[in-house]
C-alpha cells in the first residue's frame, strides 16, 4: 500500500533587516518603543560619525611631568612660542617653556584664575586674573608682577584694546582704560563699570563676539556696545532662558555660542538662542561642575553623564564622569563616558585637559589615561517592521576586533563573540520573540564595527 501523505514542515519565510550605517547616532531622551532600528538608545565611547563604529575620544598622559598636583592650565603665546602656564593646587604658578618646567617666583593664585593673552606697551604679555587675588601679568622672561588696584575677577573678555571683566559681586562689568588693561581707574578718560541688576540674575561669563561683549547671566543674555567713548556705552537685554545657565559651559565655536542650562543645550548665534540635541535630553546633568571649551573646530564639554556604568573615572572618586563634543556647523557629536575633565586649554596644536591633577591630552584612543575604556551600542528593541512573534535567526556583522554581542526579547537572551575576521561574521542566533534588540560591546582600541544584517522569519 503507498501512502500519500506526508508531515509537511511549513517554510519559514526569512527577510533580511540591514542596518546599513550608523550615521543616525542615539536618542536617550524618547523611549525605546517608538526608536527606529538604525537609532541607539544608548551609544558611548564609538565615534559614528563615519557610518561605522570606530575608537571616540579619551584621554592619555601628556607627559608633562610635575611634582605637585595641577588645577589649571593656560596656554600663552608669545611670538611664535607657546608657554603652558600651570596653576597647582597650593597655588604657585609653573610653567612649560624649552622643555624645562619653572617657577614663577612670589606668585601665589589660590582661587579660580583665567588667563588671557594681550599685547601691551609692543610686548606679548599674559593676564592672570583672580576671584580671590589680584590680577598678574608676565611677558614669559622677567618677573611676573601684581596689579593692587584691579578687580577681583570672574570672567574677562579683551575687546576693541580694552578688558572687560565681570566683578565677582555678580552685578557689575568693570572695564579698564584703553590700551592698558593694568589701569583700573574710573573716569571718563580711563576705565569704568556698568551695573546690571534684574532679574536675569547673577553675571557669569563675559564673551567679545561680533563686535560686541555678550553678557552671560543665570537666566538670560545681555548685550553690551562698546565702541570708542564709554559714555556711548549701551546695554541690550537679547534672550530670557527659561533655565539657568551654567556660565563655565559658554564657549565660542566660530559663528556661535553653545552653552549648557538646566533644561538643555543651546546655540546662540548673537541674536537669539535655540536648543540643540534635544536627543541627548536625559543623558547630560547639568549642574554647575561642568566645563567647556571651544578649540580645532569643535565644543567639547566635561560634564556628569546619567547613570554610572563603572567605566573609566566611575570605579573611583570623580566629580564628572563624561565629555561631550559638538562637531562645529554639522550635526555630529561624541559622548565619551569614563573620564573626568577639571579643565581645557590648546596647546601646540593639541588639546590639554587636567585630570585627577594630571595634564592629560584628548586623543581618538579610547581610554581614560592607562585604562582602556568599554565601547557600547545598543539598539532598541523593536518589532523589526512586523508587528507579530518572529525568529532572528542570523546576524552578518563586519569587525576588525573582537567583540561582544547580546541579543535579547522580551522572553529571551543570548549573548555571542564577534571575531576580529576579514569579511564577514556569521551568526548563528535563533531568539524567538515579538521585540528583538541588540547590545555591541568592545573592549579593545582601532575597533571599526559596520553592516550589521538581522536575517529574520516569521511564523
């Protein structure tokens, strides 16, 4: 007798989801239910910005070696020489110049000091001003000395020849005589103050931008014309914010200004301000420890980062535990996690930071000085385009390095090694559920992750 029937299988039909680049970067601030697949809900330490996932920023030594611990640091240039000034934590000056550090003897700056370059009487000079001492200048060759008469400072901007200063009562800009930013007298003929008392709130960093000072306060941003004669001097209020602003965040990136306030990032562009990156809303802390600097092109702001991953600085004592950087006139930024940056200055091309009092330098390498740092991407869990129960049961992933990878769904998780190959990985999965996302992690620096395909079935 034959038989005729026979069990039939159903086949699967199997579609492949392609993750072509990664340009989309992350969005920490809606949730992952509503993400598309090409967006992360969390990203740090990868650089996307090329469509693949390669080594972000870090930190490594600078190799300036000093015996006590730094504080600050300042970059002055005289002729064609750069001279890194140091602030140390009891507060002498040293400095890097021919290689050899010095002493800047019977100078003591115990509080928050900013420095500023300035050609005075044909010479190079640099101005250290206090918010606690008086303000120091020094040409890099003979002893550096005190001005008795100048303000106490907390923020400067030099414009049109002459220093502008925000006094640390919070209320009042002080400027000096022109040409001479030693001469603190006020008169019509010399220097002089403005008073701006409202409700917008303590002043808290002062910048020369399109001809004009712009005046950075806690809750809005005033502009000051100061052309020629002080008594043609004016005030304009330009911008309320509806959170307050964290002055040592302000720093100028060619045509703009970015800065971080309560609620946000902003970009003021000298009339009006607009936030930016709403989609790193929840990832960034602000709060009044952070610090930026503009310099090569770029904003890069040390600040608290949500959550702690025990990445880098965060298996020890530390005050910020990321940096951000904004890629100047385009939409690209990099989110390091795991390294605590005090403070920023240029130096012969590079860019310096001090870190648990040691001048380190920022560099593509992935690492919080000797500590390499973790890299991460991981993607939403979505319904892959189908709102029904599925199978992955492949993922293709191109990698230069070893790597890890987790799957997961809502009732499953696998995790597998990615191998460092030319071509192709091909991974076996079968993780059944309606929602499926991914993790990739890298524990290794010169990564460079792309491609990844999801080779799916439905049932």
């Amino acid at each position: 007798m034959v038989i005729d029937d026979y069990i039939k299988v159903p086949i699967r039909k199997k579609r492949r989801i392609r993750i072509n680049n990664f340009f989309s970067g992350m969005d920490y601030s809606a949730d992952e239910g509503v993400l598309s697949k090409h967006i992360a809900s969390e990203n740090y330490n990868f650089d996307f910005s090329s469509g693949a996932l390669t080594d972000g920023y870090g930190i490594v030594d600078a190799s300036i070696n000093s015996d006590d611990q730094i504080k600050n640091i300042f970059r002055f240039k005289k002729g064609d020489e750069d001279i890194l000034l140091m602030q140390t934590s009891v507060g002498c000056i040293k400095y890097l110049k021919d290689g050899m550090i010095n002493k800047l003897e019977g100078i003591n700056l115990k509080g928050n000091i900013k420095g500023i370059n300035y050609r005075l009487l044909d010479e190079d000079v640099i101005l250290l001003c206090s918010d606690s001492e008086n303000m120091v200048v020094w040409n890099g060759i003979n002893s550096a000395y005190s001005v008795p008469s100048s303000p106490k400072i907390g923020s400067l901007a030099l414009h049109f020849e002459r220093l502008f200063v925000a006094d640390t009562d919070g209320e009042t800009v002080r400027f000096s005589s022109d040409l001479d930013p030693t001469n603190w007298t006020s008169s019509l003929n010399e220097g002089g103050y403005i008073k701006l008392v409202d409700d917008r709130g303590r002043i808290g960093k002062l910048i020369s931008f399109l001809n004009h000072i712009y005046i950075f306060r806690e809750y809005g941003i005033s502009r000051l014309t100061a052309f020629g004669d002080q008594r043609d001097f004016s005030v304009t209020n330009l911008f309320v914010s509806s959170g307050r602003i964290y002055a040592d965040t302000v720093a100028l990136i060619g045509d703009r200004v970015i800065f971080l306030a309560s609620d946000g990032l902003y970009s003021f562009d000298g009339l009006s301000a607009r936030r930016i990156l709403r989609n790193l809303d929840g990832l960034i802390v602000p709060d009044k420890n952070a610090k930026a600097h503009g310099a090569l092109g770029s904003y890069y702001l040390s600040c608290c980062l949500n959550g702690n991953k025990g990445i880098g600085c965060e298996n020890g004592k530390h005050i910020n535990n990321g940096l951000l950087s904004i890629k100047h006139g385009k939409n690209k930024y990099l989110v390091t996690r795991g390294v605590d940056i005090k403070e920023f200055s240029t130096y012969k091309g590079d860019l310096l930071a001090v870190s648990n009092g040691i001048i380190g330098k920022i560099e593509k390498v992935n690492r919080n000085f000797d500590q390499i740092i973790e890299k991460l991407w991981l993607s939403p869990k979505t319904d892959l385009g189908t709102d029904s129960e599925k199978v992955l049961e492949e993922i293709h992933i191109e990698s230069n390095v070893n790597a890890d990878m987790s799957i997961e769904s809502e009732t499953d998780k696998k995790s597998f090694k990615i191998k460092a190959k030319n071509g192709i990985n091909r991974i076996r999965v079968h993780l059944r559920g309606r929602l499926i996302g991914f993790k990739i992690s890298v524990k290794c620096e010169n990564a460079r992750i792309n491609r990844p395909v999801l080779v799916v079935s439905e049932l």
